[in-house]
C-alpha cells in the first residue's frame, strides 16, 4: 500500500508471519531528492492482522517524516 504525506512517498510492505501473526515495513521516500535516500522501519511487534500491523507502521512513518 502507497500513501502520501507531506511531499513524501509511504509505502507499506506488511508480511504474515508463522502462528498468524503480521508484520509491517514501512519505507519514507521524499520526493524530488534523490541523495536522501530511503528511511524505513518496522511497527513494534506482531499484531492479529494486517490491518493492525499497517496502523502503527504507518503512524511510525508519519511521525518520523514530522520530526524532521
């Protein structure tokens, strides 16, 4: 899944996991800078479904684009 915020690209890569627990990556790419590189970074834990690995993972990605 794709999200836009803040002239940035989120895109979340969520994984399931053995004994149905999921995962989920979350990698920040700013647009229009190419020497910035990626930032990425996964929700803490495990979680029931992917709907709430992806939450936390994209509210991670969020407040690491706004505390820059």
């Amino acid at each position: 899944m794709d999200e836009y915020y803040n002239s940035h690209k989120i895109t979340l890569r969520s994984g399931h996991q053995d004994a149905g627990k999921w995962t989920c990556q979350y990698v920040v790419v700013k647009f229009g800078y190419t020497d910035m590189g990626k930032r990425s970074g996964y929700a803490d834990g495990t979680f029931g479904s992917r709907e709430h690995a992806e939450a936390p993972a994209l509210a991670k990605a969020k407040a690491l684009i706004n505390s820059n």
